[in-house]
C-alpha cells in the first residue's frame, strides 16, 4: 500500500485541525449521548497521558507500517480511544467501514474468530487498496481454542488486514498471538490528566461540584477516566450541587469516615459491640462487606502496626477477599475479619512490652504443631477421592489455625505438611506468607523448607514476591555458602523482570566469586536474569568471559549455557565472543583425549553433556564465519572419529557434531563425514535414531544431494518399516532423491511401495510420482504407464493434456482406461478421464478395439454407451461425473462410427435429464438434446478439442519440494478446533469448494459455472492388484475424495414434450413432435436409477427432525458380505433452504464407518439431497449412530447432535 493510500482524508484533517479535537461541545449536537463518548479523543495528539505511544503509532503511520498491535492495561486508560484515533487518522470520515469491531466477551467462542474475523479479512472493499483494520476489545476473554485459531488468521491475512488486540491481561494471551504483534502497555492516568479532562467537561458541562467532590472523584476513579466522567455525569444528573457525600453515595463506596469508625471500633471496643455497630451500619447504608474490605485496607495502610501484626493482618484480608470472591457467607468473612483485626492489635500490644530477652525466647511446640507422619500419607493414598477431601480439609483448617500462634516450630512442620497437600493438587497459598517467615529465620533448615515453599507456591506474576526481595539480597551476602546457593537457586527459579533489576548487581559481584559452588549457581541466575531482561546482559559479559576459563565442569557447564544464550540475543556479543573460539576447541579436545574419569564419566565418554553445550555453542559462532568454522574444523573431525556410536551417549553427541559441520562454514570433505555418519545411523535398530537421522538428511538434501544419494538403499529399505513416522520421512526423502539418472529405478521402488502402503500415503504418494514423472520421464509412454491411483486434480488436468498432446497414445490410452473402467467405477478421478477421452477419441477405441499384447479386441459402440449409462445409474455418479458423461455422450452422438439407433439411445439418456432437479445438469441436457435437431451444426460444435496449451505443474526441482504428505489445509485446522470426543468418520464433512485453477476440463464442460466437486470421504479398502504400474490403476480414487451418491430421482420427461421444462411443473407429459432427424424414443429412461416395479421397499427411519431439516436413514443390507449396512442418510428442507449442512457420524469402537461425501451440502425445499454411509459390524450387534449436524438455516446457525439406535438388530445378520 503506498502512501497516498494511507493519507487522511483533507476535509476531515481541515475540520480536526480547527480545535484538534478537545472535545468541545459544539461538535456533538446529540445532549443524550454519554460524556465518554461525546469527549472521546478524536485525533492522537488529544489522547491522554499516553504520548510516547501515540508519537510511536504515528511514525508507523507515516512511515506505511504499521504493524499488529497489543493494547493491554486497566480499564479505562485510553486502549480503545487510541486505537478509534488511528483508525481516523487511516480512514478519515469513512473509518467505520474499514474496521470490524468485536466484544471477545461477548463474542469469546471459535465460531467468531471462524465466522466474523475471517470473513471480513477475506473481503476488500472496491475503491480502497489499503488494508482493514480488526479491533478485537476483551480479548482476554477469548477461549485458548479461539486464540489459536486467531494466531492463523493473523498469519494468513496479514497482506490485507491489521489486528488490534485490546485486553486489560495480557497475561492471558497466549505467547504466540504475543510475538506477532508490537504491544503497548497503556499504564493507569495519572490523577494531574484525569484532573485535567474533568475540568474540561465540568466547565463544557456547566457542572456544580465542591473541591472535595472533585477529590472524591479523583480518589474513585484510580486512574480510570472512563469511571470518573460516567460517576461525574451520573451525579450531575441526580443531584444539583456535588459534594464528597454525592460522589460516595452514587458511587455505593462506604464513606471515609464511616471506614475509620468501623475499624476503630473494631481495635477498641469489644467483639459484640462493634459486631452490632458493623451490622447495623451495613444494613443503614447498604453496604456489601468486599466494599468495607477494600476501605479497611485502605486505612490499615495510614496506621502504624509492627512488622508480625501487619503481616498477620495483610495474610487475613487476603483470605477474607478470597473465600467471599467464592462465595462465603458474608457473616463469617465478617466474624474473620474482626477476629484478624483484634489478633493484630493483641501482637502489637505484646511486642511493645517484651523486651529484648522474652523476644527470642521460644514457647513449647503448639498443640496443632503435628509432625508430616501424622497425615497418615498412606492412608491418603489409599483413600477414596471424597476421604482424600475431607481429610485434606481438615488438616488445611488445622494447619490455618496454627498458623495464628505465631509457633515457629509449629510453622516448620506445617509448611512442610503444607507442601505435600499443594503437591496433591489443593489450595495452599494461604501459607505463602509463613514461607516468608520461614526464609527470614536464622535457621539453616527453616531457610531451606521456606525457600522451596516460595519456588512451589509463587511465580514470577505474584505481588507477594516483593516481599522476597529483600531476604534474596540479604541471603545472597550470607557468610555461609549453602545459605547463598539457596538464595541463588531459588532467584533462578521466580525472577521477574523487576526483581532481575533489583539483584542484577549482587549476582554479577557473585559471578566472580572463588568458590565454584557460588559461581555455578550464579551463572543461571544471570542466565535467568538475560532472558528477562536482555538489556542488562552487558552486566555479564566480563563475568561469562572468566566463566569459560574455568577448570570445573559444572561451571564451565554453566558458563557456555550463558554465553550461548547471550550469543542468541546480541549480535555484538556473537562477535565478541567468537574471539574465544579457540578456548573452546582447547575444551572439547581436552574432554575427548582425557582418560578416564570416575567423576565426569558416563557409559565410557568424559562429560557427555559438557561436550554437547560445546558443540552447540561452536555451531552458534561458525554459522556464517569462514574463520570460526575453519578453527573447529579439525576438532569436530576427531569428535566424528573418535566417538563411541555403539551407545546411546556417543550417538547423541555424533549427531550434535553433524548439526555443527552442517551449520558451519565447513570444508566438503567434513560435510561428507556428516552425512556418512546420518547414514550409519539409518542402519541403528533404534527407531529414534533412524527417525532423527532422515528427518535430519530431509533437511540437508538440497545442499548435497549426491553425498545422501550414496544411502538411497538404506533409505528404500526404511519405507518397509514397521515404524509409520519412519516411513512417512523416508518417503518424503525419497521424492527428494528423484533425479534425471534414478528416475526408472526410484519409481519402481515406490510403486512397488504403493501396492501396500496405508491410504494416508496413496493420495500424496501418487502427486509426487506423477511429478516426478512429468519432470523426468525418459518418454511421454512410459510417463502414462507410471500414472497409478488416488491423483490430485491438478494431476488429472496434466495427464490429460499429455494424452492430447501425443495422438500416437490416444488410442492406447482410451483403450487402457476404458478396461480399467469396466472394472470399477467407484473411483471418480479415473471415472472422469475415461469418459472425457470416450467423448473426444471414442471413434478410434471403435475402430481399432482394445490395444492388447497380442491382437486387438474389437469393441462396439453399444459397448461404451452402455457403460456410460451404467455409471449415470451408479450410487457414485455425483453432479461433476453426471456433467462430464451427458457431455460425452452428446459428442459420441456426432461422430460418424456411431449407429443410428445408438444415435437415438444416446438421445433418449440425455432427454431423460432435461427435468434434472440441477440446473447445469437440466441445462446441459436440453442444450444437447436440442443440437439433435440441427443436423448442420451439430458436427461442428462437438468436434474434438484442439490440444490445450501445457502448462508446468511443478516450479523448481523435485529436491525442492518439501512434505506432501498431509492433506489439510488452513480452513481444516480451524474447522477441527471444534473437536470431538468421539472417532468420526474422516470423510465427514460439507462439500469442499471447487478448484480456482482453470484447466481443460473447465474449458471443455462449461467454465467456471460448474457445480463444485463433493467434499472429501472416506475411500473403501484398496482391492489388491497385480502390478500397481499397469494402467488399470490409473486415477483411483483417494480415500479423501470418493464420489458421491445420486440425489433421489425425479420423473422423467416424455421424448415428445414439446416444452423441455413443461415436466417440471405439470404432472402429465405434453405432447409435440419429436425432430425429424432423430427417431421418436419409445419411452425417455429415467435419470438416475432403474426401479422395477417389483423392487421391495426398504424400511425408513427418522434420525432428525427439527430446525427447518429432517434427516431420514435408508438401510440395505449386503447379502455378499455379512455385517456390511449401507445407509442413504436422505436431507430434506421443511421450510425454507438450508445451507452448509455438515454431517459427521461416529460409531462404537467395535464397528467400523465409511461415509461417501454428500450429494449437495445445500439442500432447497422440495429437493433431497443424500449421502451413503457404509458400516461394518460384527453379525449380531446392534447399530448405533452418534450424529453431529451442523448449518445455516431460517433461525440462523444450527449446531446439534443426537444419539440413534432404532435399527434392528437383525441388520447386521442380512435381514430388514
């Protein structure tokens, strides 16, 4: 988008330009619309506070990039303000077509991200070439599914659309919508701001309000504009003069001054007396105890309590806050809370009076001060879930309850009790605090059970933290370095950024301690400290550099962790550290020539895991450096020479080597050593290995492809392995070996492949084989010859054209397919090929029969009519296969081979679908039927096809091409996140959209008008055959795209109508003459399927009926095969048309289910629609049908499932 697409419009900038936006009240002539709105900021200059963000979005602007956007912060802060300005700024008056507005609390379901997002993402407008902008508020509100499928869209539309994400947590976004967007952090307003926009509208508004008013709201509104100026005009409308009594009264916050009486009579008076007062002030003033709470904690905080009673006390409110947030009963949150209060005031009456030698002074071991044996852990385990609560209950209360006497040797045990409830899974954060307690004890043993209590209970997210960061620091400058390394273990593990700030300083001083204990701890915390706050990685560099000259394994362990992941975050310090390339390479060589060492060793190698970081370190600084890469050339030579591969140990580290060469700017003759030890890995009875060595060599082939063609046996030999992840890889490495000189040898090893291999590997298996083979093939014959079951389209499109392309194969070719033909129809992408090559070389199959070996078969032309009418009665012929044979036949008709009466057959089949319910199908008969009146004409329109411009399948050599195995695309994963808890059918689903490409086919058969082909079904079992090269496995269809059954026929439209419609609205026929040119049919046949009159009727069952649709199940049973039912599940509109009719099935585990795609996944009243299901079960056992429908109706979507088990159990024994 350039940038005079981006530019605002003139009148709208002139208008802004005026009075910029400062929401005077001239502008908004509507007196109703609320002052949020109507002093809303209109430009970015006019938002609040937030300058730095603003200035930063309107260079993106200027500059044309923008990217997606993060708005995350409290309510109220300008998020949604800013984002509406830069939208005003993009668009200009028009802003509001150019974004799609959402509530994710409303909104928070897939449907919205599958339905609304990407529906306006996909559309543009017709006049604006810039980009849509989405704005999605709330969005942490939005399900993990939801933001899943987000994060796709993101990707997938990010040409034509920009994203604003706008939550108050950001924490509740997941990482990877994170990463894709630039995110700014909208703090709350400072009071001076919101002050000022207040005095704006207090003076546009004409508002009477006291100073203390004024303060009052400020106090109220916390930062929160959109709070302040709802309370301002919400008091302005109830009450002519505002004061602090108005603002507290609208608002339903408990006075100041009733907050201080509470409390104090709380501390002062007895448990009674202020109970009454509290009850009585809550029922006059009609407050709720959460409010009292806040208020209370608000003024505990103005007064002077010592350091235990305000600890005690915070601990209390906390719980308070969380049982009633839970739904306690007011009553007893409100009996806690004055019992904490009077608890508070009895310690801090007794610290005032003991002196110095009654307070370290112990009292004996509390009665609730049990040992962890007491819990009776066995008993636990033993116990029902309901035992296992009640006794967890119950010793939660007791611990709680000790927790009050302020015992700490009772505090020792409980905490550790504490641990192991948490551990199994129950609420244990009220002893957060007494792990805090636990840490500031001078006791070894208190410290270390404290320091592990904060690791389990707390995060890096938790406010109690602060708290920590003081007994951290003082820790870390302990005399004892136990003492020290639990500070330093317990900072790697919940450093947030502020607190990696606060002790960045004392874990660098310890990062040059002389004991090695310290420095290898203090190591990962500064690792800990770069990850989250990269900035302050400078602080380290020094430190890393001596780490690195360290003698001791486990900090020199600990120092190449740093220094590699420095090395990831800073170019600078790459380049920095690439001087001590040479160090490095002294180590490793040190680890593989020294002997034998008890301490370091394992199963025979020095330091395994040392030598690994190494090598992982060596890849990250010879990646792109000629010198680097040439000074560890040789000891990567010895690591890839001397290391044991016979053990696990060994083999991890040789492939770490091969990951270096390959990485690094490494010598030819070292890359070939790589990979001749990738192919010794292929020969490791270790399924692991062999996986991870062809995932590896798929990566490495196009950088040398003859070195990993020296394996192409070992890796032949992997596709019959047992391991279906082995032989997935292998076969996608096989594609890539595919070349000018293997191309015979290669493909005959993957059709031998493909006569066994799963149905999951025959769809993409064949693409690939086709590929290769339009690439490489030695001649067009041998290219058809090779052309084998379940193609793509594409593939289709391309076999054709070759055959036009080559006349001396056209004979052959018709002759084959038409064999194959004959066999099975069931497969749509040979079924299409036969009947368009019958349509276009038709003449010559009857001229010169069937191509076999020895001498040609002749064939008649009552041969191939039959056979084409025999596929227009199959349960396979679907809307595309109908439209290719009434074309085919139509163009059989004028060709000079053909007789008279089959003339007149040909006549009588396509006249029989002039009253076809589908209107290309009606169209196309009637059309055709009526070229048999004129004789003159006839010949010229439906002569053969001038061969079609080829055109190239495959861009890039076959090496190029990557996985091809999976068939799903984007839409499938966003269609799957509705999941389902049952095993569906993998062919159920609605009816796919049709190919964009245009090829032949389209060309031929009607453009772009055509209906889509059926969506993707499950295919039936693979029938063996004896040579999968032989043509008769030409196109078979693929288990993802089985044709589907004919829709329910309709009756048949008389030969001598003289209207082709007439049939369609009246019940008896109309008579005319037929054309004098064609003999007058006897009787047109019907269109779908033969019915005999003495046809038994097979029973019906209603599976679903309401919503505007029923679904009726037809069952017949299979006399050959015993347990085989198949279903015709029959759609039908009661109402009006229903639309996007997904129907998915699953039966129990002890049956299995393949369904055939839907005739039409919109079903219009009047019409019926079907799709077939086979199952196979057991003889005997009953079927049962767990149905899920989904689609758009009258009312609007409809998503239901239902349960059916109303056949008879005789219909799996072949009786109905």
């Amino acid at each position: 988008m350039s940038d005079h697409e981006m530019e605002v419009d003139e009148q709208v900038a002139a208008e802004l330009s005026k009075d910029k936006g400062k929401g005077k009240e001239e502008n908004f002539k509507d007196d109703t619309l609320p002052w949020v709105e109507k002093y809303r900021p209109v430009t970015l200059s006019d938002v609040v506070s937030h300058q730095d963000i603003t200035s930063t979005i309107e260079r993106f602007i200027e500059k044309n990039r923008l990217p997606h956007l993060l708005f995350y912060g409290p309510p109220g802060t300008g998020k949604t303000s800013t984002i509406i300005a830069v939208a005003r700024r993009i668009y200009g008056p028009d802003y509001k077509k150019q974004i799609l507005e959402l509530n994710a609390s409303d909104d928070r379901g897939i449907d919205v991200v599958r339905e609304q997002i990407k529906q306006f993402a996909e559309t543009r407008t017709l006049f604006n070439k810039g980009f849509k902008l989405i704005v999605l508020d709330e969005a942490d509100m939005m399900t993990q599914a939801a933001q899943a499928a987000l994060r796709r869209v993101i990707e997938q539309y990010t040409r034509n659309v920009r994203f604003c994400i706008i939550c108050n947590y950001v924490n509740k976004i997941v990482p990877a919508i994170q990463s894709r967007c630039t995110r700014f952090r909208f703090s709350p307003l400072p009071v001076g701001e919101v002050e000022k926009r207040v005095n704006t509208v207090i003076e546009s508004e004409k508002v009477n309000i006291t100073p203390d008013g004024k303060q009052a709201l400020l106090k109220l509104s916390k930062g929160d504009m959109r709070r302040a100026l709802n309370v301002l005009q919400a008091c302005h409308a109830a009450y002519d003069r505002i004061d602090e009594s108005a603002i507290y009264a609208c608002t339903g916050n408990p006075h100041p001054s009733d907050i201080e009486t509470l409390v104090n009579s709380m501390m002062s008076e007895d448990f009674g007396t202020s109970y009454r007062l509290v009850m009585k002030m809550k029922t006059d003033r009609g407050l709720a105890l959460q409010d009292l709470l806040t208020g209370a904690y608000e003024y505990f905080e103005t007064l002077e309590f010592p350091p235990a009673a305000r600890v005690h006390l915070l601990d209390k409110l906390a719980t308070t806050e969380h049982w009633l947030s839970t739904g306690g009963t007011e009553k007893i949150q409100l009996s806690a809370l004055m019992g904490a209060v009077k608890t508070a005031v009895e310690i801090t009456s007794k610290t005032t009076s003991m002196t110095d030698d009654t307070r370290v002074s112990f009292s004996p071991p509390s009665r609730f001060a049990l040992d962890l044996a007491a819990m009776n852990i066995d008993n636990i385990r033993a116990a029902t879930l309901a035992d296992e609560r009640a006794l967890i209950q119950k010793e939660s209360a007791a611990i709680r309850t000790s927790f009050k006497e302020e015992d700490s040797f009772a505090r020792h045990n409980n905490i550790a009790k504490l641990l192991y409830i948490h551990m199994l899974g129950y609420p244990a954060h009220f002893g957060q605090i007494e792990c805090l307690k636990l840490v500031a004890s001078p006791r070894f043993s208190d410290k270390r059970l404290g320091y592990l209590g904060i690791m389990l209970l707390l995060d890096e997210n938790q406010e109690v933290l602060m708290l920590v960061t003081n007994s951290l620091k003082n820790d870390m400058n302990h005399s004892n370095m136990y003492a020290v390394g639990l500070s330093l273990c317990t900072f790697a593990n919940i450093a947030g950024e502020e607190m990696s700030r606060d002790l960045c300083n004392e874990v660098e001083k310890l990062l040059g301690s002389s004991n090695t204990y310290i420095r290898k701890k203090a190591a990962l915390c500064a690792l800990r400290i770069v990850r989250r706050v990269p900035e302050l990685l400078d602080h380290f560099i020094e430190g890393a550099k001596g780490l690195l000259t360290d003698r001791n394994h486990g900090v020199l362990l600990s120092g190449v962790t740093l220094v590699s992941e420095m090395c990831q975050l800073s170019e600078s310090c790459l380049e920095e550290f690439r001087k001590a390339t040479t160090l490095l390479v002294r180590h490793l060589k040190s680890l593989i020539t020294t002997g034998y060492s008890p301490e370091h060793d394992v199963s025979g190698i020095t330091d395994p895991f040392l030598q690994i970081k190494i090598l992982r370190l060596l890849r990250l600084l010879g990646k792109g450096d000629a010198r680097a890469s040439e000074a560890m050339n040789d000891i990567l030579a010895q690591v890839a020479t001397n290391t044991d591969s016979t053990k696990n140990v060994g083999n991890s580290i040789l492939y770490e080597t091969v990951l270096t060469v390959l990485e690094i700017e490494a010598d030819s003759g070292l890359r070939v050593m790589a990979i001749n030890i990738l192919g010794k890995f292929l020969s490791n009875r270790d399924n692991n290995i062999r996986y991870v060595a062809l995932n590896t060599l798929n990566k490495v082939v196009a950088m040398d492809t003859n070195a990993v063609q020296r394996h192409r046996n070992i890796i032949l030999d992997c596709l019959r392995d047992g391991d279906i992840s082995i032989r997935r890889r292998a076969l996608e490495l096989s594609y890539a070996l595919i070349n000018d000189t293997n191309v015979r040898v290669l493909t005959r090893e993957l059709l031998a492949f493909l006569e066994v291999a799963d149905n999951e590997f025959k769809l993409g298996m064949t693409t690939q084989i086709s590929l290769a083979a339009e690439r490489f093939a030695p001649n067009k014959r041998w290219h058809i010859d090779t052309a084998g079951n379940y193609v793509r389209e594409e593939v289709l499109s391309s076999f054709i054209r070759l055959v036009c392309h080559t006349p001396e194969l056209q004979a052959y070719t018709t002759s084959k397919l038409y064999t194959a033909l004959k066999e099975d129809i069931s497969q749509e992408s040979l079924t299409l090929a036969t009947v368009w090559l019958l349509g276009e070389f038709g003449e010559a199959l009857i001229q010169g029969g069937l191509v076999d070996e020895e001498t040609p078969k002749p064939i008649q032309d009552s041969d191939i009519i039959e056979l084409q009418e025999s596929i227009l009665q199959s349960p396979y012929a679907n809307a595309l296969i109908r439209q290719f044979v009434l074309t085919s036949l139509a163009k059989l008709s004028s060709r000079s081979v053909v007789s008279e009466p089959q003339k007149t057959r040909i006549f009588n089949i396509l006249n029989g679908f002039a009253t076809s319910t589908e209107l290309e199908i009606q169209q196309r008969a009637v059309e055709f039927a009526s070229l048999f009146s004129h004789v003159d004409i006839r010949a010229g329109v439906l002569e053969v096809m001038p061969p079609p411009e080829i055109k190239a399948t495959v861009i890039g050599t076959v090496s190029e091409r990557r996985s091809v195995g999976s068939t799903r695309t984007d839409k499938d994963s966003l269609l799957d996140l509705m999941g389902d808890e049952l095993a569906a059918a993998p062919g159920a689903a609605a009816a796919a959209p049709a190919p964009s490409n245009t090829d032949l086919l389209a060309d031929l058969f009607g453009g772009g008008s055509a209906p889509a082909a059926a969506a993707p079904g499950a295919a039936p079992a693979a029938q063996p055959k004896s040579s999968i090269q032989d043509i008769l496995g030409l196109f078979d269809a693929a288990p993802a795209s089985t044709p589907s059954p004919v829709p329910t026929p309709v009756p048949a439209l008389a030969a001598n109508g003289a209207n082709p419609m007439a049939g369609l609205f009246d019940s008896a026929p109309a008579s005319a003459p037929a054309p004098a040119s064609v003999p007058t049919p006897a009787q047109a046949p019907r269109p779908h399927v033969s019915t005999s009159a003495g046809a038994p009727v097979r029973p019906t069952f209603v599976a679903y009926e309401k919503n505007g649709l029923r679904i009726t199940l037809v069952p017949q049973v299979l006399a050959a095969r015993p347990g085989m039912v198949q279903i015709q599940a029959r759609f039908e509109a009661l109402a009006g048309p229903v639309q996007g009719v997904t129907f998915q099935v699953a039966v129990p585990r002890t049956q299995q289910l393949q369904m055939l795609p839907m005739s039409n996944a919109d079903v219009q009243p009047g019409a019926v629609e079907t799709q077939v299901l086979k199952i196979l079960a057991p003889p005997g056992s009953q079927v049962k049908l767990r149905i899920r429908i989904a689609f758009t109706g009258g009312a609007g979507p409809v998503q239901d499932q239902v349960d059916f088990a109303g056949f008879p159990a005789s219909m799996t024994n072949g009786v109905l």
